[in-house]
C-alpha cells in the first residue's frame, strides 16, 4: 500500500541568525513546494524561542521524498546555506497509509 510521507522538522539557530535563518528557511521551502510530489510545506516559528522554527512537509509516496533529498535546491539551499546555520536539528518522518476500498464495494 502506498502512502503519503509527512515530515517535521525542528530546527533552531543562533539568536544573532534568526534573519539570515529565516529568509532561507522561506526561500528553501517556496522551492520545495515547487517540487511535483510536495503536497505541502509549511513553516512555523516559535512563539517562544523566536530562533527555533518547525517545517511541517507533505509528499505523495516515498520517491518523491527520495526525489526531495535529491534535487538541485535541497544541496545548494539546504546543505550548503541553511544547515550551517543550524545549531540543533530533530527531523521525524511519518507514513499515512491511504485508505483501500474492500474489494467489491
């Protein structure tokens, strides 16, 4: 059964690169949902700690994710200028199963 690949992402930077995080962080996500198998990709900052944000990501199967981690824009935006300012990470992935009818209904 194939599924939707949902991923969270918390992720927190210096206080002195919030900005520099931030625009990054958006431009990064613009190109993501760009991408033919992203659902969706949202981008939460924390009210409290204003250097810490959460990127909720939705992809249709398990090869668009693999197509995700492998484009253009997730090396040259995401490893190579928003990683480094990355100070933790905690990234989760999920599956949701798609429902399947009962054969005959």
């Amino acid at each position: 059964m194939e599924s939707n690949v949902l991923v969270v992402a918390d992720v927190t930077c210096n206080p002195e690169d919030v900005v520099e995080f931030s625009q990054v962080l958006h431009e990064f996500a613009a190109a993501c949902r760009e991408e033919p198998g992203c659902l969706s990709y949202d981008v939460f900052r924390s009210e409290d700690t204003p250097e810490r944000y959460v990127s909720i990501e939705k992809y249709v199967d398990p090869a668009a994710f693999a197509a995700h981690r492998d484009s253009d824009h997730f090396r040259e935006i995401g490893l190579t200028r928003l990683m480094p300012l990355a100070t933790a990470r905690d990234v989760r992935m999920y599956d949701q199963p798609r429902e399947v009818s009962p054969a005959g209904r």
